[in-house]
C-alpha cells in the first residue's frame, strides 16, 4: 500500500497538499507522519510499525482523546476511516504497520511559540494550568486503559521491553561502575542492595494506589495554548497509557514542570548541593500546589517516601551525567554520593500531601523548606461524578467552577 492508498482510506480523493514527518527510531520503531489537507479539511495521518501501536492502543487512545474534550480541553481527536475503524491494518514499505487519523490542532504548541515566548520570570506561563489539568485527569480516574504508559513503572511498557524504564537505566549504571569503577564496587553494592530492598517495599503497597489514564509526555511540543497563551489541551497520544497517578505527578513535576531548577541542562544538582536542594524544593512546592486540585489518599502519602526512592536515585538524569563525566573519577564519586542522600532522604509526604480541613492551605515555598529542614537527614479536585446527560455535566461544571471531570464517562 503508498501514501495513494492509505489517502483512500479517508477520502475519495488526493490531498491538495502534504507534507511528510518521519521521526523513526531505528529499524525496529518506523514512525511517520502525513499531514495532509483538503479544501474542506486537513489530517494528521500516522504510520506506525513498532510493539506499542495496535489498532487496540489506537482505540484506547480514541477514548482519551474524547475523554479529554469532554473535560474541557483541546484534544485532536482520532477520526475513523471510511470503514468506520479507528485504525486500519496495512502494508507499507513491505511492514505490517498501522495507519491512523487526527484532526488537525487548530492551536499553537508552546513549543512552536518559542521557549521566549512561553517563560515569564522563570517559569512556563502554563504552568499551574498544566498541572490543575493533570490533577483533573487524575481525579477523573479513567479505567479504560488496559495497557501501561509510557511512563510506566515495575510492569513493562512494550513486550520487547525488558523491564521498566527506571530498572533499565539502572542496570545501565551498574553495568557502567562494575565495568570501570572497581575502587567503587563495594559502595556500590550497597546501593545497589537499597535500591532492589526499595523496589520490592514498592511493589507491595503499589497495585493499591489510584490510577487513570495518562497522556504521559506533557512537555512542550505536546501542550496546546490558546490566542491568550493559556493552556488549552494537549497532543500526542502515542505514550498513553493507564497509570497510578502518583508515579505520573512524579515523573512530570521532574522533567516538565522544573523549569526554575538551576543548571539542569548540564546536570549541575549532582555537584553543586544547593543546586539539588534547590531542585528538590522546586519538586515539593509544585506537589503542595497540586494537593489543591488533587486529593491525596492515604495509600498515595504512605507510598509517595518509597516511590521517590525509587525513581529519583536512578532516572534518565543521573545515567546521562554518569557518561558525560565517567572520565574524571571524583565526579563520578559525587553522583554516587548524590544518589546515596536521595535514597536515604527523609521527607514528610504525609505533611505535604495532606489537604487542611478549612481548604486555606496553599502550600508554597514555606511550607516545603520547613519539611525539608525537619526531615533533612533521615532514613483537589475530589472525583466528580459526571453523569452522561450534558444538562447535569454543565450544572456540575459551574457550581464547581471547573473545567469538567470525568468518570468512567467513555466505556
């Protein structure tokens, strides 16, 4: 099948005009897409051949895309072919692949805008919209999803995947000190003995935390704004997923939502302790932020010390500076240090995390450098019920002065 076909496949005739965007990740990972328009209307046609797009997947992802627009956001939504599927089996280049069809965005990304655009005193002027939006999909609690997202984690994301992606990068690290570091092999192995000791404390509280389904990639190439520069949706569905919230709150607040961390473009935290604390503090004063749009449950504060253990010592971060600096041997020493304070940090989540009864407690810097001081050193939005009548959606929208919330919605 050629671009002709697959074409056919929307609209009895050719696109006007096309253009074509192929961000393939190796022989085993063929991603393209054709952005094709017509006098009345334009597609974004995807092309996939990779373990992680199923016309299944493609179908999930239809029903976050509608779930999303029902809460009130920008979502290009998936449009069925003309045999009324939400994505089409085919051959293309001699590949099983699979073809699938959005609108068109009809507003900017905050990429497209410039990061000079988007940053006002150091932070993203989406910002707290972005996560309110979060907590939204959070509290909606979404059960369609059947399969992980991308951010994923003690489950794998794609069969071809031999574990999650935190293990991975860990692995990659010892792999990298037990090869070239012997004066730190012992050390290491204490770490390493913290970090599987964590995990396994981890995966017994973990199936008990709430979880939704999760765009998981909120960076700014895939968040919409409006003609005010106000958050207005997002795209890009391809890591969606269901997840615990927590772990997505987590992932995101680290590398989306850090943009006043100092220096983290050259991984500076691991060198410079006022740098990580300052990061830190960037973490916990966005997830005090959060706790008023978002309920914590009691589960998610007694996991979130455990959770943090987890991820944070081993994530993409530390790897990536662990390979830039593996010449010089003190600095490697320095990231070892730096991970050893991060599984050991005592931080009080249950004080964070937790709502004040009379709805005044706004969290901020305050409040986070306070916990940080008594801790240093030691080992929302409620659910909306949102029935199907638009009538008693639009009622529930304006007492409650939200954008709209949805739960199990789309079945």
């Amino acid at each position: 099948m050629n671009l002709t076909d697959i074409y056919s496949l929307y609209r009895d005739n050719p696109p006007c005009r096309w253009e074509c965007k192929d961000t393939s990740r190796g022989e085993d990972d063929l991603r393209r897409t054709v952005f094709a328009r017509w006098e009345d209307r334009g597609l974004a046609i995807k092309i996939a051949c990779n373990d992680f797009t199923t016309p299944h997947r493609v179908e999930i992802w239809r029903k976050t895309a509608a779930a999303y627009k029902a809460m009130g956001y920008h979502c290009p939504q998936i449009i069925a072919s003309r045999h009324g599927n939400a994505a089409e089996a085919v051959d293309y280049e001699g590949r099983p692949c699979v073809v699938y069809a959005e609108e068109l965005a009809r507003l900017q990304t905050a990429e497209q805008l410039g990061e000079r655009a988007i940053l006002q005193n150091g932070r993203y002027i989406y910002h707290d919209d972005a996560l309110r939006f979060l907590c939204e999909v959070g509290s909606a609690r979404l059960d369609f999803g059947d399969f992980p997202s991308g951010l994923c984690i003690l489950e794998r994301f794609c069969p071809s995947d031999p574990c999650d992606e935190i293990m991975e990068c860990a692995l990659e690290f010892k792999e990298i000190i037990e090869g070239r570091f012997p004066r730190y092999t012992e050390r290491f192995q204490r770490i390493w003995s913290r970090f599987l000791a964590n995990r396994g404390a981890l995966e017994r509280i973990y199936g008990r935390l709430p979880v939704s389904v999760f765009q998981a990639d909120l960076n700014p190439g895939n968040i919409l704004l409006d003609r005010d520069m106000r958050f207005a949706g997002v795209l890009d569905l391809n890591l969606t997923g269901r997840d615990t919230a927590l772990n997505v709150f987590f992932r995101e607040l680290w590398i989306n939502f850090d943009e006043d961390s100092p220096d983290k473009r050259e991984n500076n935290m691991y060198y410079v302790e006022e740098n990580s604390e300052k990061a830190l503090r960037s973490f916990l004063d966005n997830l005090s932020l959060m706790k008023n749009s978002y309920h914590f449950t009691q589960a998610e504060r007694e996991a979130a010390l455990l959770l943090y253990r987890y991820l944070r010592p081993f994530w993409w971060r530390p790897l990536h500076a662990l390979k830039r600096d593996q010449a010089d041997p003190e600095k490697v020493g320095q990231i070892l240090s730096w991970i050893e304070t991060e599984q050991s940090r005592g931080i009080d989540f249950e004080r964070i995390m937790a709502r004040d009864p009379c709805g005044t407690d706004r969290g901020g810097t305050a409040d986070t450098k306070a916990v940080m001081d008594k801790r240093r050193g030691g080992a929302s939005m409620d659910i909306i019920e949102v029935s199907h009548l638009v009538k008693e959606y639009k009622k529930i929208k304006k007492e409650s002065g939200l954008r709209g919330a949805v739960k199990n919605f789309f079945v």
